[in-house]
C-alpha cells in the first residue's frame, strides 16, 4: 500500500442512547434530514408511535418536501401534537436542547456545528441493531448491491423464511421493526455512509455479510478509495468466527489510482474474523470455498457440509438459467444463492427459485413495448446505474446493440469505463446514444469525440430525448428481433430530478405516454 493515510473518522459510543425502546418516550428528538426517500419518515413514525416529542428539520423546503410531508399529516394514527416541523432551515438550538438527533447518512459529521452540538446522535439503523433481535444478512459494496439483496430476499421468502428487507434500499428497517424476531432474517442493504454511522456502536454483528464489487465511488464525498474501502469494512469488523464473510475473488486493477498492491477482496478475507467464502467469475483454485461462474454461466458451488458448517467440500450446481439480462446480475444472483445456501436451502429449490427472479425496480427493469412503423421497441429502466461501470455492464447485457440512454451529472469519477467500452472494438456497440445534459455529460463528449463515437444529441429533459427518439425510430434498421431501448445514466441528475428513483419514475411514466402501445 502506499504511505495515503485514512482520515479519522468519527467514532460513536458503544450500545445506544435508548436502553430499551420504552426509553423514547418523552424524550425531544431531531430528525435531521425528513427527506423523500423513507429514511426520515420513518424515523419520524417510529419516535412518535413510541411517545417521544420529535422535530423534523430539513435545508428543504416544505414545497419540496410537500409528498413527505403529506403522508404525515394525514396519518391519522399518528399524534401530531408532538411533531415539529423546520423545514428550510436548521436551528442549533433545536439540536443542543434535544436529547438524541437521528442522523440521515448523507450528513457528513466533520465539521458540522449542528452535529456536534448534540448530545448523542443515532441513524434509522443504528436503532433498528439494537432493538432487533433478528439475524442480519447485510451487503455492502459499490456495484449490484440493491439486486443482491433483492435476490437475497426474494429468495428466502419463495424458500419459506419469514424475512424482512430494508436499507439503503429506500426501506428504513424502523418499519417493521416490531415484526422480527429471533427466527425472521433480515437483509440490509448498507451504504458505506450508513456504515459509517455505525463506527463504534458495536451493533452490527451480521451472520453473513457481503462485499460486492469495488470501485471507485463517492469520490466526490470522501476524495479517497482509502476513506471510502475503511467505511466498508465496518460490515465485519465485528463477525465472529460463527459468521460468514461473502468476498469477491477476482483482481481490481487499478481499483484505488495505483495505490493498492493486490485486490481488494484479499485484504477483506485477511481482516474478518468470519469463516471466508469467495465468489468469482471463473472456475476457483482448489482448496478455495464458495461460488463461482462456469462457462455457460451457471453457478458452481463448492462448500463444506449440507448448511456449509462440517464435512467435505463437494461441487454443485446452485443456479442456472435467469430472467434478468446482464453478465453482472448473474454475479449479483450467484452471491444469492450463496446466501440461501448458508441459511439451509437445497440446491435444486435454489436454482429453481432464482430461475423465477425477475429483477428489481430501476436496475435494468423491463418496463414496457411498443411499435412504431412495424419494429417492436422493448424499453428497460436501469436509472439506478450510478456509476460509469455500472452503465458500461448495461450497454452490453443484451445479446444485441442496443439504443442507449446515458448521462447526467459528475460525482467525482473517473467516466472512461463509460467511454472505453462504448468504442471498443470487443464490445457490443450501441446502435444509437442520447444523452441527458449535465457535467458527467461535458466530461463524456470529448472522450467520445476522442473514441470516435458519436451520439444522437445532448439534451435537458427526458421528454425532449424520448421525442427525438420517436422521431428518429423509423430510420433505425429493421429487424426481426425488437429493438431496446435503456436508460443507463451512469451519473447522477441532481437539478434535473430528485433522484435516481425519481429519474427512472420519470422515464416510465414518460414512456408510456409518448410511446404508448
């Protein structure tokens, strides 16, 4: 490793503030950020069900918070009289009066003078840990997390368990709390910023935990792969030897700018103290547990015993054929199946469950189809690709070029996996690209320029791009097979949509309309 030192993050105390969740009552809290995608409202809900005087402060405005603020409101199981709103603003009194402030992860501790006048700060999270009883799955990583759990989950559930899934995921696992139990498992999908909230704390003990892929994300927050990989090790960082630990196998060239020795993965297996289990794209070395993709792309699986506990290591096939589309998604259900290995499901039930797996909302989600002048076009919805390499999987996760949608905003990333493989002459290159403005998008034209690859236009609205693509689709060259269509940004579009949720939402609806059937 190079001599880059991490930043120091900050470290919470040990256990939370509630001893036991008859502690809320009467207590003053700040939820500080209500936000749009759950997180807040349901810190808000749980606090006041649980009797406690709750302000919800947010820099956004009531107008922009109008959805949120609404579902509230017209709650009429929810007594209101304890609920404060401070909305376009915070003030530092509410923070120094209050006795907890539930933190919303996007918040960054370091030099926030709201923060640091409270007297103790938890997450939606860090609260869920320490009253819940339940086993805890939880995946972090910086590609395929939200299909990961959605396999997961979707797998324990048609597998007979009592599971429960929330998270990063846009479901705060404060609503349904209350359901879990001992025997009820739950999936976490954990953010490295959620992961961070919980330095300290000692309440995340997973029975299994997952890394999928890293890659250089969120740069624009933590400015170095260093910060942001001491973030995700927290997902282990308090395993025993009774837990698994699920870690990538395959190299990450070039994964932190040239600083790292070897692969990411390598250096995970080393620090947990969980029993290692691998996954890779190729067949693994002997000797090596866990999972792995063989030449036709069904999984293998070499581990231990009947639950993965005792016994010899025998090789079987735990996952075949899938619904989803994409190289990448086979990695993502592949980890699943892992998963539902561990919990005590049979192979065959395995495979033959992730066979009827369909996907998630926003990750390459086939949404819709219509003609237009005798050629079918199938439309996929993939807004939840963030990242250049998460666009550039999408690009060729069809057996045919497809038209590609992509661009938005920059975060801080190095955009050439995006440009490289669209001009590659291995890859499969679109048959069209359209792109949404933005300063991802400023940064992408001249490296396409350079590539020699061109675009159909730079545009500032969905409608204005899907328009031009009507009026484009007669052009196209017919054939026998339908045309797709994928909206696969690669960037963010903060200023154009609220998120990424709210994009692919967006491009549905939209779609729909000027598409019709």
């Amino acid at each position: 490793m190079a001599d880059e030192k991490v930043p120091v993050a900050h470290v919470y105390p040990e256990g939370c503030v509630f001893d036991k969740i008859e502690d809320i009552r009467d207590k003053k809290v700040v939820v500080m950020g209500l936000g749009l995608n759950g997180g807040g409202e349901a810190s808000v809900r749980f606090l006041l069900r649980h009797g406690a005087y709750v302000v919800a402060t947010d820099m956004k405005s009531e107008a922009d918070l109008r959805t949120t603020v609404d579902s509230i409101n017209n709650d009429s199981t929810l007594d209101k009289s304890r609920l404060t709103y401070r909305l376009g603003e915070h003030r530092i009194e509410d923070f120094e009066e209050a006795d907890c402030v539930i933190k919303n992860p996007g918040v960054k501790y370091d030099g926030n003078r709201f923060l640091a006048a409270a007297k103790a700060i938890e997450s939606d999270i860090s609260l869920f840990l320490h009253f819940s009883k339940a086993p805890i799955i939880a995946v972090t990583g910086s590609k395929g997390k939200s299909s990961t759990v959605s396999a997961i989950y979707y797998g324990l559930k048609e597998a007979g368990f009592d599971a429960y899934l929330g998270g990063n995921i846009t479901v705060s696992p404060l609503t349904f709390l209350e359901k879990t139990n001992e025997k009820t498992p739950v999936v976490l999908e954990l953010s490295s910023w959620q992961l961070a909230d919980l330095h300290g704390r000692k309440a995340l003990k997973p029975k299994i935990s997952v890394i999928t892929k890293i890659i250089p994300d969120h740069q624009n927050f933590y400015h170095s792969m260093i910060a942001y990989v001491a973030d995700k090790k927290l997902i282990y960082a308090d395993q025993t030897k009774a837990d698994y630990s699920i870690i990538d196998f395959d190299d990450d060239p070039a994964a932190d700018g040239g600083t790292l020795i070897e692969n990411w993965g390598n250096i995970f297996a080393r620090e947990t103290k969980a029993r290692v289990l691998r996954y890779s794209k190729k067949a693994l070395p002997k000797g090596v547990e866990g999972v792995w993709l063989d030449k036709n792309g069904h999984g293998k699986c070499r581990v231990s015993g009947k639950d993965g506990k005792d016994g010899k290591a025998k090789e079987e096939t735990i996952m075949k054929d899938l619904i989803v589309p994409g190289k990448h998604i086979r990695t993502n259900a592949l980890n699943a199946a892992l998963v539902m290995k561990l919990m005590g499901v049979e192979s065959k039930k395995i495979s033959e469950i992730l066979g009827r797996w369909n996907g998630i909302e926003h990750r390459l989600e086939f949404f819709h189809e219509s003609e237009i002048c005798g050629q079918k076009f199938r439309f996929y919805n993939d807004s939840a690709a963030t990242v250049p390499e998460a666009a550039a999987l999408a690009s060729q996760s069809f057996d045919r070029p497809v038209i590609f949608l992509t661009g938005g905003t920059d975060k801080g990333l190095d955009l050439s996996p995006l440009s490289d493989t669209l001009a590659s002459s291995s890859s499969i290159k679109p048959e069209a690209i359209y792109m949404l403005s933005g300063s991802a998008t400023d940064k992408l034209l001249p490296l396409f320029e350079k590539n020699g690859t061109k675009i159909r236009g730079v545009f500032d609205s969905i409608d204005s791009m899907l328009e031009k693509l009507k009026e484009d689709a007669p052009s196209f060259e017919k054939s026998d097979l339908p045309k797709i269509v994928v909206l696969s940004p690669g960037a963010t579009s903060f200023g154009m949509f609220k998120n990424e949720f709210d994009r692919g939402n967006q491009f549905k609806e939209k779609v729909r309309r000027i598409f019709g059937k």
